[in-house]
C-alpha cells in the first residue's frame, strides 16, 4: 500500500457523525485511566500464550500497553480524517443527514481505519456476547453498530486494495 497515494472514502454525513462518537468513545476507554481489566480492552490484547499461564503474563506485561496505545493513536488518525470532512454538531437537521461526503486517506492512515474498525468491532461484540457467528443475532437491532463496521471496513480495505 502506498503512503502517499490517497483513496478516497465517501460517506453519508449522518455516517461519519456516529463514527465519530464511537471513535471519542473508543479514545476515552483506551485513555490514561484504561481499565485494562474491561473485558472489551481484554480482547483487543489477544493472548498468545492461552496454555502458558506464566508466558501469558510476561507477554502481556511487556505489550499492553503499547499495543493499546497504538490502537488509540489509530483512532485518532482516523477522527482527523473524519473531522476534517465533517463538521461535528449536535443538531444535524434531517435534510443533512445522508449529504455524501468524502474522506481522503492515504494508505497509511487506511491501515489504521482497518485497525480501529476491526477493534471497535471486538469492543462492540464484547459488549453484545458475540463470541462467533452463532452469537449473532442479525434480527437484533442491537447489531445494527457492529454489522455497519464490518460493512465499512469492507470498504476500507476495497480502498486499499484500490492503491496497490
């Protein structure tokens, strides 16, 4: 993937809002008073040790925090994206809400968009209990979230692909 070629990602307005507010939410749980016992920040720092408990600990000691930093910096590559192609407010008239914009990524900041998607996705199914396909409910409106992130992701990387 180039760094300085740029893709181009178009969204409705109202899209890049909600986007918006989970990525502010995501930055606030992986800020300096992380919980790190949250099970949602648990899985976004997968065990590669699951037998081992031992091996475990010393792995996660040594990269957990720096993992969940540079997976909130990627979320924040991704809110400047978004805030430099939407406006935020708090009161979206209707006639606004699905105006396409277009966000502009290079393939650097695509990688992070795929990053955070994928852990906004882990965070959110976290909190749904879905722990593989047969915990997805696609008939629960609670889903709706973490069915449009993979939507968007799939995007994201078709964008990416777009610039090899």
């Amino acid at each position: 993937m180039s760094g300085h070629r740029r893709a181009t990602l178009q969204m409705a307005t109202i899209e890049g809002h909600q986007l918006a507010r989970l990525l502010e939410d995501f930055i606030e749980l992986l800020g300096d008073e992380r919980d790190v016992s949250d099970t949602a920040v648990e899985r976004l720092t997968p065990n590669p040790y699951p037998d081992d408990d031992a091996a475990s600990l010393a792995f996660r000691s040594a990269t957990t925090d720096d993992l969940l930093d540079r997976r909130r910096q990627d979320a924040i590559v991704v809110r400047t994206a978004l805030s430099s192609a939407i406006t935020p407010t708090h009161d979206l008239p209707d006639e606004d809400a699905f105006v396409p914009v277009d966000v502009s990524a290079t393939g650097e900041e695509l990688t992070a968009w795929m990053r955070t998607l994928t852990a906004l996705r882990l965070v959110i199914a976290d909190r749904l209990g879905i722990d593989s396909d047969d915990d997805h409910d696609p008939q629960d409106d609670r889903f709706g979230i973490y069915d449009w992130l993979g939507y968007r992701l799939e995007l994201v990387v078709q964008a990416a692909d777009s610039l090899d």
